[in-house]
C-alpha cells in the first residue's frame, strides 16, 4: 500500500465562496441600513442620519467606504448651505432584489423565532 502525500500550496486553495464575499462587502449593519435607506431614492446626509440613528462621523465613514466601492455615488450642491446627496449606482440598485429577497426570508423564518 503506497500511501501518497499530496502537496497544497495557498494557490491551490479555493478562495471564499462569493456569498462570503459579497457579505465583506455589505455586510457591516451600518453598510446594509444606509444600502436599504437609499432604495427609496436620494438622500441628504442629513435625511440619512436621521433615518439611520447613525452618528455624523460613523455615517461619513460608511458613506466614504460605500461610495469607493461602487455601491454609491456622492453629489455636492454648493448653494448656500451646502449640501451632500447621496444615490444607489447601478452597482447598488442591483442590491434591491437582495434586500427584498432577504425580507420576505425573514418575514417567513427570521422573526417567528424572535
């Protein structure tokens, strides 16, 4: 009986699945409320914050990060006052279906055990 060791390099792995991917990407609380928040169409950040319950600096970072990866995109009204409006990109709207896949799961199964 031969018995064969087999050599694995980190190459050879398969990386995570893009479930798990995805869920980096989203899946801080702050990430989904503000994602969900903006299905509904633009929003100032104002409007976000206090939709959110968010404090100024946590919603600014999140907003930052959403808007570097694609899902969000920023625009800045310069009249007096100033004002920043956040929107969903094509990247994020795509989320939609999956927010509201995610609802009805958890309108059937999340909330009977709570």
């Amino acid at each position: 009986m031969s018995s064969e060791l087999t050599h694995t390099t980190d190459e050879d792995k398969p990386g995570p699945c893009s479930v798990v991917k995805t869920i980096d990407q989203i899946g801080s609380q702050w990430r989904l409320v503000v994602l969900h928040e903006l299905q509904d169409g633009e929003r100032r950040f104002n409007e976000l914050k206090r939709e959110t319950d968010a404090s100024a600096r946590t919603l600014s970072r999140v907003l930052d990060d959403l808007q570097e990866m694609g899902f969000v995109d920023r625009r800045l009204e310069e009249d007096a006052p100033v004002a920043s409006y956040y929107r969903l990109t094509e990247k994020g709207e795509s989320l939609c279906p999956v927010f509201d896949a995610l609802g009805e799961w958890g309108d059937e199964w999340a909330l009977e055990r709570a």
